[in-house]
C-alpha cells in the first residue's frame, strides 16, 4: 500500500463550521448529489474527479491516494489537523468510534484516513504521535504531504478553505473496488458512517 521513505513531510487535515450542518447535504458545484429520501448508498453521492497524487503516512510511508493507499477497499475520509482544539476532536471521536465497531475488520477491507489540512505543520512524527494519543490501530491513516499536494486533493473533493479555521466538517465514504464517492457533511452519528459503508458492501456483492 505504502513504501517506505526516510522524509519528514508537511501535513495535516482538518475543519471547522457549525453543528447545525451536521446532517445537511448541501449541492457542490462539479458534484451530484442524490437525494436523501432514495437508498443509504446514493443519498449523499458526488460525482468527483480525485486526483491520484502522492502523500505520506505517519509512519513516513509513500503512497498514491486513489490507487496505492484507497486501492479497490472501503475507506472512511475525514479531513482535520493537529494543533485544532474544536471541529478536529469531534470528527476524531467518530473516526474512534468508527474503530471501536469495526474490531477486527479494520485493515482489512475497510481501512480510515484522516488527511490534514495543515501539512507544513503536521509532519509525519507530528501525526505519529497524535495517531497514538487517539490510539489508532493498523488500518487508521494519518496523511500529509507537500502543502501544495494536499491542497490539490482538497480542492478536487471540495473541502478546501484557505483559512483552516473555517473548514467545513465532511466525511467521505469511499468504495475504491467501484469508484464511488458518497459524502455526509457536518458530524455524522457512528451509525451513519458504518450504514453508507454497508450500503456499498452490498452494491459490491451485487455486482
């Protein structure tokens, strides 16, 4: 998935906004969006165009986005950074929770990625070390990468503000095997992340 490099790299993800768009799913220009009433795994899909650029973990390892570090698994994609005291908490408490339900299936075919949106200040040993106070388990990654890199991925799934301290709150939930992007604005419930996950357990098992 990764390989490994010996570089400290600029990182870090993350956001801030209001509560009260926690469950909202507002229209992006560039992206589709279904509606709420219709299935789990089409309510919040968007139709984007995300570029395969190269990032690096908290263990200093390189990978591609798209093919090398998503690949063909299920991954859930929330953006915060280090030093952020607010929004960035909250969304950890899920991605946590995510964990905790996940137990074993984690590292396998559902993997989580938290991309920062503050890459020259969250380096890799920056994001190890948070990684271990939230006590992230094998399948939890913590992405940053050049400034310049990571803005380009922000920019192309529509999270990117150029004041970190007003980014909106988003998590993604990604099918790699088929392409597909669906997005829950805000702090979804644990159950929301993991019911869009098995939504798309069971489109793959359609096809």
């Amino acid at each position: 998935m990764f390989r490994k490099v010996s570089v400290c790299i600029c990182f870090t993800v993350l956001i801030a906004f209001s509560l009260a768009t926690a469950h909202s799913t507002p229209e992006h220009q560039h992206a589709t969006v279904a509606s709420e009433k219709e299935s789990t795994t089409l309510s919040n899909i968007v139709n984007l165009k995300v570029p395969d650029l190269e990032l690096t973990n908290q263990d200093g390892e390189k990978g591609r986005f798209v093919s090398d570090i998503i690949g063909d698994k299920l991954a859930a994609v929330t953006f915060t950074y280090t030093t952020c005291n607010t929004a960035c908490p909250v969304l950890d408490g899920i991605f946590k929770k995510v964990q905790k339900r996940l137990g074993e299936e984690l590292g396998k075919e559902i993997i989580l990625i938290t991309l920062s949106i503050d890459p020259v200040t969250d380096i890799p040993p920056r994001l190890k070390a948070h990684a271990e106070k939230l006590k992230a388990k094998p399948g939890w990654y913590f992405l940053t990468g050049e400034k310049q890199t990571v803005n380009r991925v922000l920019k192309a799934l529509e999270v990117y503000s150029p004041d970190i301290f007003n980014h909106p709150p988003t998590v993604f939930v990604v099918d790699g095997k088929r392409g597909v992007w669906s997005r829950i604005n805000g702090f979804p419930f644990t159950n929301k992340v993991l019911k869009v996950m098995d939504g798309f357990r069971i489109a793959r098992a359609d096809k």
